[in-house]
C-alpha cells in the first residue's frame, strides 16, 4: 500500500529526474529504453518521451557505431558497475533530425524485483569541443607562426650575416683605399720633394761645367797659335769632360724618375759583354784624371744574356765614380768572370775611400759622402745603381777604406 510519505518522495526523485540539467535515461537488461527526461528529449530533438519508449540504446547513437555498441552494452550488463563510456575516446550521440553531437556519457546501474536496470548520464559537449577544436587550431596557427618566425628569423640571422660580410668587405676596401691613398699621398709629396729637389740642384750642378764650358771655349779662341796646341787641347778636354758630366746629371735625374714610376724593366737578350766593358773603358778614360788608366780583364764565356742598357748604365756609373773619387796617376781595375752559375763584375778604384759610417747610408737617394762634399755630383748614382740591380735581381757587395780606395762587387745569376 502506497503511503503518502512514498508519494511525496516519488514526486520528489520525478522532480529530480526531470529538472536535471543533463540527460538522463533508464534502460532495461534488454537495451530498452524506460524512461527519459525533458533534457534529454531537448538535447534529441523529440516531442516526447513515448517517441522513445520501448527503443533501443542504439536509436540515440550514430549507426556507424551499432555494432561495436552492441558488444560493449552486452558486456556492461553482464558486468555492472558506475564508470565513465567510452573512457579516453570521441563519442557522438544522434538527434531525431540524424544530426551528430559529441557527447559525454556516465553510466550507472541499480537493482529491483523487476530486474536490472542501466543509468544513463547524458552531457551535450559541443561547445566545450568547439572550444578545444578552437584552442587546437590556435595552437596549430600558433605552430605555424612560430615556424614561419623561426624561418624568418633563420633568414634574417642570413642575411644580418651576409650584410655584415658584406660591410666588412667595404670597411676592408676602405681600408685598402684609405692605405692606397697614404700611400699615393706620400708618393706625391716624395716627387713633389724630388722634384724641387731637381730644380735646386741642377741649378747648383749645372753652373760649374756650364761654366766651364763658356770658359774654355772662349779661351780656345784666343790660342790661334800652333805652339798652342797643347793649350787648346787642355780646354778641349776640360769642354769633353764638363759635357759628360752635365750628360751624366741629365741622365741621373731621367732614371731616378722612370725607377720612382715602376717604368722600368729587364730586357734580357744576348750581348757581348768582353766587348761592351772593353768600349766603356775605352771611352771613360777620354775623361780620366792625368796619369788614371783603367785596366780592365775578362774571363770565361764572353755572350751572356741579360740586360744591355741596365747593365751598361751600371757599369758607367761605377766607373766615372771610380775616376771621380780618385786622384790623378791611379790605377782603376775593372775585372769581369762568366761563370757557369753566374757573372761577377768588379770595379777596383784607389781613391778616397769610404767612411764606416757613410757605408751604412751608401745607397740612399741623394747621399753624399762626408768626405766628397766639396767634388761636384748628385748622391743619385749608387743609389740608382742599387735599383738596376735589384731590378734585374742581382746582389751589389762592396770593401772600402779611407784614403785606401773602395772595390764594389756586383752578382748576377746566369739566365
């Protein structure tokens, strides 16, 4: 008999069961649905709870699923328990109109003297799946963009990289302008130096043979007489030497000029070099001191190949020295050797000698001797001789003492 108190706690679980904020629905052992609430009927899309009395389970979920369904609702009658469906796994209900919705899904189960019954807990989680899908996808465009900032940072660290090498490529030509430019600066000042260097001293050098020049001429003409031969011969030599050495000074300030400018160069070919010194010597004794003679000696191979002119040059400059620097009646050897391995020339003078501390300045541009300040010369000769032979890769040695006389020693290798 039905007590009232009965009544009042039926109305109450009905209460429950129909205002519940999820779906809720009874099902028999025989997967047959009793009893559904409002919200579940709302979350379907039914009218009604007899549209669904009496079904199966498997009217709620997508047909894709009915047999695999089947087998787990079997095995969850069989063995009873409160638990979540379908734990760890995507599960979707299907509404009246066959529209799909994913759901969540807690199952139950009690007893009575009618039999066994399974709980359904039903919950819509569309939205919260939107969501996830959402915050997927913005986590996926997130990967996406932080990919392409890697990639955009990779590029950038490139091409900072490869601007940079770039600039230190122009800071490096920069510098090399920058060094070239000194360089050409300090190569001007040094001509522009040079030059008025020239000027004031070919003022200076060329008044004393010029002079001499107007002078002898002038008294060449006043010896009419033939008794006076040896008179006008003493200027006539004076007038020969005075034009070798303005000849000399001339071609001194035209090679120094053409070394400073790089225009000159080794032209090696075949010559005769007995003859070639043989011609020299012959030629600067027409200018020697009273009483200079010049003993010059040749062995070995008399056709070598190497420069002609630089090596003519040389040796007209050793020996005008040689005459210069030393006093009249001295003897001046000239001795070459062609060897298999190479030619040695060697100038021998007997003159004024150089000081120890001269030596070590001997071959700078315009570098006198302490000791000759007073004969006439430019301080260009040794200097350009020093350049021929580094221009055609020999090596110049010399031995000198004052008052004793100097002896230069000049290798070439043999081409």
């Amino acid at each position: 008999m039905v007590t009232e108190n009965m009544k009042q706690e039926k109305g109450k679980f009905e209460a429950l069961f129909q205002h519940a904020s999820m779906g809720i629905l009874v099902a028999n052992s025989n997967a047959e649905i009793l009893l559904v609430n409002n919200f579940l009927l709302l979350q379907f899309g039914y009218d009604t709870s007899d549209e669904l009395a009496g079904k199966k389970i498997e009217t709620l979920i997508p047909a894709r699923y009915h047999h695999k369904h089947v087998h787990h609702r079997d095995h969850y009658i069989d063995n009873p328990k409160p638990r979540p469906m379908g734990l760890g796994k995507d599960l979707f209900a299907v509404k009246k109109d066959g529209n799909e919705f994913p759901v969540e899904i807690s199952l139950s189960n009690y007893k009575t003297r009618e039999g066994s019954f399974t709980i359904a807990f039903i919950s819509d989680i569309t939205l919260r799946k939107e969501s996830e899908n959402a915050i997927l996808k913005q986590k996926e465009q997130l990967h996406e963009i932080n990919k392409k900032v890697e990639e955009l940072n990779d590029e950038l660290e490139e091409k900072v990289e490869m601007r940079t090498k770039q600039l230190q490529d122009i800071l490096h030509e920069l510098e090399m302008s920058k060094d070239e430019l000194t360089k050409a600066l300090s190569k001007e000042k040094e001509l522009s130096d040079l030059k008025s260097r020239f000027v004031s001293m070919a003022s200076h050098e060329f008044r004393t043979p010029l002079s001499t020049i107007l002078s002898s001429a002038s008294l060449v003409g006043k010896y009419t007489e033939s008794e006076e031969q040896e008179k006008r011969n003493k200027h006539i030599h004076r007038i020969k030497s005075s034009v070798n050495n303005l000849t000399s000074l001339l071609n001194e300030f035209l090679s120094i000029g053409k070394i400073e400018d790089g225009k000159i160069r080794a032209n090696n070919i075949e010559f005769n070099l007995k003859e070639m010194i043989a011609s020299l010597c012959t030629e600067l004794e027409a200018i020697a001191k009273p009483g200079q003679h010049i003993h010059f000696s040749h062995t070995g191979d008399e056709l070598i190949l190497s420069d002609p002119t630089l090596f003519r040059n040389v040796v007209t400059n050793l020996l005008s020295n040689a005459i210069k620097f030393s006093p009249e009646g001295c003897l001046i050897e000239v001795d070459t050797q062609v060897t298999h391995d190479g030619i040695i020339l060697m100038v021998k003078d007997h003159g004024l000698g150089i000081s120890k501390l001269d030596q070590e300045h001997l071959f700078e541009r315009f570098f006198r001797g302490t000791n000759v300040t007073n004969i006439q010369g430019t301080g260009l000769g040794l200097h350009i001789v020093g350049k021929y032979i580094e221009i055609m890769e020999g090596k110049i040695e010399f031995e000198s003492e004052l008052e004793k006389g100097t002896t230069f020693i000049i290798t070439l290798k043999r081409n």
